[in-house]
C-alpha cells in the first residue's frame, strides 16, 4: 500500500491562493492515479480532481475548473493541488488519495484544513 502525507493547509483570504502537496511513499511504483478529496463541515466527503501517474491525464470537478491545477512530479512521488481564486466555498480538509487501478481509491492522507475567509 503507499503512505500518503498531505501538507499546505491553511488560512487564505477570498480571492487568494494555497498550494497543496501530497508526499507519496511505499509501494508508488503501483500507482496508477492520485486525486484530490475534500469535505466541508456537514458534508459528505467530494471529488475535487486527479491525475493519472503514467501519463498525467487530469479530471476535475465542474465547480474548480479554471481555478485549480493538479500537478506531479515524479521524481519526488509528490502531487500538488494549486488552488487559485478562492471563495469560502472551498473551505474544507482536502485529503489526498491514491489508488492501483481505476476502481477504488485505497489510500488516504490523514487530511489538511483549508478556510477560505471572506
């Protein structure tokens, strides 16, 4: 299985930028795809976006599309959420993810706060 540690969290105000990074480490050479997560408070866990580990094919959700970019770097087994303009909406624990196939996502980061303030 790989290990996954999110850093980067923290406080930013609307409009700004954070970047996220998720340090991989284990059994990486099985990977075939990381993602992004988050779950805001009274809210169930969503797909933010991800990025296949081979050819670094993304996928985002409609409501981050234009505003955040994933990107990896291999070599360091690390993958980054950049998070431009920001709204209050997109406060939350983001947790990385990463999994062996494309089915289901069997390794999660403990999560990092994000709080956008108004």
């Amino acid at each position: 299985q790989v290990q996954l540690v999110e850093s980067g969290g923290g406080l930013v105000q609307a409009g700004g930028s954070l970047r996220l990074s998720c340090s991989a480490s284990g059994r990486t050479s099985s990977t075939y795809s990381m993602a992004w997560f988050r779950q805001a408070p009274g809210k169930e866990r969503e797909f933010v976006g991800s990025i296949t580990w081979n050819f670094g094919s993304t996928y985002y959700r409609d409501s981050v599309k234009g505003r955040f970019t994933i990107s990896k770097d291999n070599a360091k087994n690390t993958v980054y959420l950049q998070m431009n303009s920001m709204t209050p909406e997109d406060t939350a624990v983001y947790y990385c993810a990463a999994r062996r196939t494309n089915s289901n996502w069997d390794s999660w980061g403990q999560g990092t706060q994000v709080t956008v303030s108004s």
